[in-house]
C-alpha cells in the first residue's frame, strides 16, 4: 500500500473511533502557534484533553511525550504500517508526572463506552474513549471469553472497512 494511503488509513483509524466517542477538533483562533515539536500531524480535542496522532512508522516515546507535555494532555496514536487490518495498533499516552504509555493495543468496541483500545493479555489495563477523553480502565470491558472476541471482532470489521476504503 502506497505511504499516502496508509497514512490515510491511520487518520481515518483514529478519527471514526473518536467520532464514535463525540469527540470535537474545533478551531481555536486564539490558539496562537502550535509547540515545536518532532511530531507534526496530529488533532488536538481541547475539551477531551486529547491528543489524536496518526503514524505509519512507530513515534518514538519521547517525542510523543514532548507533544504531550507541550499540550498537557493525553495522547492516542494510531499505527497503520501495513496494508492489513490485523497490522493496526494503537498506543495511549496519559499525561503526568510520569506519563503512562502502552502501545501493541487493539480496538475493542461494545461494553460502556463506545470503544476501548484493549492489550492482548486480557488482564491489562484496557482504556475507554469517552467524550471527556481517554480513561484507563483496571477493569476488562467485556463479562465473558465471548463478549471479548466479539468486541475485538467488532473492533476489526470496523478498521476492515477503513483498510478497504470506506467509513462506518
């Protein structure tokens, strides 16, 4: 798959999740100018605290934490590097003293709120994406076995209709 339609399939990875959420990209005319920073592309949801970065190669984590520090604010990063469903990941930085990142997270829809990025070990910290932003979650966001490969399945039919072209 060409670079530009990946990075496409990495934008539209993150933005039908955070519709999804209703989450808002307003612009801020008296925002001024943006942070120098490494990261260039990138949608900030003021009012979720949330940073939103699409990526076809991994960032590295000290620049998504300059973002994050420059923004005070959370970050989730898409990562399209190929041309496959099951190659779309997804990373949560949380803003703090000592931000917590997690990467390699899959997306998982149904349960309480309308997506969560989930690891692969079920017994991780999963996160919610709510309109007020990223929630880490000590909790699974599934009842049973089923429930979690249903979501996850979920998850990947949505990302499949991106990846073929389309949006949900």
């Amino acid at each position: 798959m060409p670079i530009k339609t990946l990075e496409a399939v990495a934008i539209a990875a993150l933005l039908t999740p955070a519709r999804l959420a209703g989450l808002r990209f307003p612009v801020d005319p008296e925002a001024g100018l943006t942070p120098a920073t490494r990261l260039r592309h990138y949608l900030h949801a003021s009012a979720a605290r949330l940073l939103i970065v699409p990526a076809i190669t991994p960032p590295s984590r000290r620049d998504v934490e300059e973002l994050v520090r420059a923004f005070e604010t959370d970050a989730l990063i898409a990562l399209a590097s190929r041309n496959r469903v099951d190659d779309i990941t997804f990373a949560v930085m949380l803003a703090g003293d000592t931000p917590i990142y997690s990467s390699g997270l899959n997306l998982f829809l149904g349960a309480g709120a309308s997506c969560h990025f989930v690891p692969p070990e079920p017994a991780s910290t999963s996160f919610a994406l709510l309109p007020v932003g990223l929630r880490g979650c000590e909790c699974p966001p599934w009842d049973s076995e089923a429930d979690r490969r249903a979501g996850l399945a979920d998850g990947r039919a949505l990302l499949s209709g991106i990846v073929a072209g389309g949006t949900k």
